[in-house]
C-alpha cells in the first residue's frame, strides 16, 4: 500500500514539474507609421514601443502546445499593415497540476502605429505609442500610458488606467473604475466620452483645457476641483458647464459611483 502511494506521488510531482511553457516569434519589416491587428479569443495583449521600421511579435502559451491541437496562431502582412489573430483552445484532455495555464502576446512596435486590439477574455496594455488606437476586450482591464493621439476604450469588464495627450477619447466599462489623466497638449478634435455603468471615475485634465462639461452619476457625488461655469443650479450627482469658456463636449457617467475632475 505504501508503495502504490509512494508510486502515485511521485507521477502527480512529475505532472506538475511538466507545467511547461511554448514560445512563437516573428518579425516583420515595415514602414514608419504601421499598423497593426491583433484578435485573440483568450490571450493578454502587450503593446511596446520598439525599434523604427520594425514589428517584433512574441507568443508565450503556458501550459498549452503551439500547433493545430493546441494555440493556432494565423499571420499576415500586406504592405506597412500586420495582422495577428491567436485562438487559445477552451479546454483540453489529461491531468493538469499547473498552477497557472495562460496566454500572453507581446508586440514591439514603431513609435508612430495605429493600433486595432481585441481579446475575447484578457487584459490589453498599451505604452509609449502614438496614433490612433482602438482597444476592446470581454473581461478584462485596460492600460494605456504614454500615449499620444486618438483612444477607443471598451471593456465588458474591467477598470481602465488611460494617461497620454489626447486627441479624441471614447472610453466605456461595464464593470470598473476609469482613472483618466489628459496631459498638457490635449485638444478635443470633437466630443469625448467616458462612461461606466459601475465603478468611479477620475479625470486630471490640464488647465487651460476647454470644453462643454457633462457630469452624471447615478449614485454618486460629483467633486471639481477647478474652476467651471455651470449652466442653471448645481446638483450633486448632475452637473453642465464650461470649462474655460467651453468648447466640445466632454461627457462623463457612472450608473454607481463618484466623479472628481481635477487639474493635472
């Protein structure tokens, strides 16, 4: 008896040691303002700035195979435009004592690229990046720093952490808080939105920056913490103005949760 327990121990030590991890890497040469697609069903997504002409894209699948039973990974590249699609198989046959099973894509890009970023089931992370760039995952936090231009936002589920010089901005949870820093150089090429059904918002907006202010929140309070001139009485949770003699319109909700919007 011991010994079939001695037998049995020793295979399930040697299943979780063979907890693995499988690697895919390409590079593509391009041009100086590039784009790039990526859609996954069930991966994380990292965006980095690189090296000028250049994408360099990583695929690591722990506790998954790479291959046509395992992670399919499908590529294509027309011109300056790349094209990413991972699908990560939803479930697979045998014992697993991995503690964790999970797919991460890395992607190096130019400087200047315009972005389209989907995952079914992941968080996405963009940083140092200029252009336009549409971000959308099902369940999932979203983290955009050093950014420079024009910002799709979507989650079904997850908070938000947006920072850069902003252009355009339409950013939306259904579950999360946002916290939103505009940077000086901001300009609002037309209205902006953020909104989330649950959750907090923060906005740091410069100074000087000017626009028509909407502020709604179901349950909530709303705090400014700079100078805005309000059309009609002042509500606690609803509040229209202008912001240094306005401008577009600036829209911000929450169906449960506070607003404050401060200066940067």
């Amino acid at each position: 008896m011991r010994k079939t327990f001695l037998i049995v121990l020793l295979c399930l030590s040697v299943l979780g040691v063979s907890a693995f991890a499988e690697e895919w890497t390409k590079t593509y040469q391009v041009g100086d303002k590039p784009s790039l697609r990526v859609d996954t069903n069930d991966a994380s997504v990292e965006i980095t700035r690189g090296a000028s002409r250049t994408v360099s894209a990583r695929m690591i699948a722990e506790g998954f195979n790479i291959g046509s039973s395992g992670v399919r990974v499908t590529e294509h590249q027309d011109g300056d435009k790349v094209d990413l699609q991972v699908h990560v198989p939803s479930g697979s046959w045998g014992i697993h004592i991995s503690t964790h099973r999970g797919v991460r894509i890395e992607v190096q890009v130019p400087s200047e690229t315009a972005l389209d970023l989907h995952s079914g089931d992941g968080h996405i992370a963009v940083d140092g990046i200029s252009g336009q760039a549409r971000i959308d995952t099902g369940d999932g936090h979203i983290q955009v720093r050093n950014f420079s231009g024009g910002l799709r936002a979507h989650t079904g589920d997850g908070h938000m952490t947006i920072d850069g010089v902003l252009t355009d901005v339409d950013l939306r949870t259904g579950d999360g808080h946002i916290d939103l820093t505009v940077r000086p150089g901001s300009k609002m090429s037309n209205g902006w939105l953020i909104h989330t059904s649950d959750g907090g918002v923060e906005a740091r907006l410069p100074q000087d920056f000017a626009a028509e202010l909407y502020a709604h929140t179901g349950d909530g309070h709303i705090q400014l913490d700079m100078p805005v001139t309000v059309n009609g009485s002042i509500e606690r949770s609803r509040i229209r103005g202008k912001l240094n003699g306005g401008g577009p319109l600036l829209e911000i909700t929450t169906g449960d949760g506070s607003i404050r919007i401060s200066k940067f």
